[in-house]
C-alpha cells in the first residue's frame, strides 16, 4: 500500500527544515512538528497499520530513539511485541550489538539477546525516522538477523535518495520510505 498524494503532502508538509544544523551545510528534517500535528501524525500511524496489518508480523524494531515513537505506536496497533534496538551500552540484559563506520569514527546498537524469543522463525519489521547513509540500519538489519529473526522489511519515514544508504540496506531487506528527498 502507497500513500496517496494528498496524504503525501500531509506528512511532507508537517515536517521541518532547519538549516545548518547540526553543523554548517546540513538541511535536518525535525519531525517533532510531524509529531505534535495529529492530522498528520494520524495520517503517517493510519498508513503504516494498513500498509503492515497483512504482513504476519511478529515484532515491530525500532532504532534509539526516534523509531521509538513509530515502532511502539505501530507494534501496540498490530497487537504484535515491540523491539528496541539500542545504543551501546544501554540495555540491561545480555545482548549482542553490531558496530557501524561514522564519518569520523565507529558507533554501536544493541539488541537483548533473547529479544525474539517465543516465536518460531519470527518475521520483524525494523523502523526508524530517517536514512542517510544507512549505517545504523544497516548494522540494526544485522543485529535483528543475528538473533534468529528476519528482517522482512525497513521502514524509514524520510529516505535521503542522494545518499547510499537506501541502496545498501536494500541487500540486506526491503526498504520502505514514505517520503523521498533527492
């Protein structure tokens, strides 16, 4: 299931630029104006549940912090569990984590070890705010197959398409994003 195009607009229109932030020559999409706009928050929670509701989902994973706020909303409206995956050092159970390559240096996330437990050969939905260069997703993708599930698909509610990050993740597992920015 697609987004229509008003319902497009919706969700683009509710989203903020703010220019040079975090540093000079960077445009940040803040989508805590998408959030605090329950039109378009409804519209964006209203989509994923009829685009996900027929994909047998076990788990909804959702990356430190911002898919926080999807993954949980969206796992409790598909009734299924919800999985965060952290940053390091941030969990308090046994876990296994997957370091990635930054621009100036190496970062890691964390999944709890026993996080799919309970459910033979489980199929997740992994979800973030945004990809760029697709480091974190793509060390999240593995984390989440690490632990005996399968990543069935990523969902990203903004892709930047002039970064190779959409590309990368796509070896990995399906990539999903409702909003392009070329």
């Amino acid at each position: 299931m697609e987004l229509s195009n008003a319902e497009r607009k919706i969700i683009e229109n509710s989203i903020r630029d703010i220019k040079d932030f975090p540093k000079a020559g960077i445009v940040f999409k803040d989508i805590t104006t998408l959030l605090n706009d329950k039109e378009a928050y409804g519209v964006l929670m209203n989509h994923l549940y009829q685009r996900y509701k027929e994909y047998n989902l076990d788990y909804i994973a959702g990356i430190d912090a911002r898919g926080f706020i999807f993954g949980a909303a969206l796992a409790q409206m598909l009734s299924i569990g919800f999985v965060p995956i952290r940053k390091h050092g941030k969990l308090p159970y046994t876990t296994i984590s997957e370091k990635y390559t930054l621009e100036y240096g190496v970062d890691e996330v964390e999944v709890h070890i026993d996080a799919f437990s309970g459910v033979q050969n489980p199929r997740v939905l992994m979800i973030d705010d945004l990809i760029a260069t697709g480091g974190t997703a793509n060390a999240a993708a593995s984390l989440i197959n690490q632990a005996g599930a399968q990543c069935v698909e990523a969902c990203f509610i903004i892709g930047l398409t002039f970064l190779d990050g959409i590309k990368n993740l796509k070896e990995k597992t399906d990539v999903y994003s409702l909003v392009e920015v070329n």
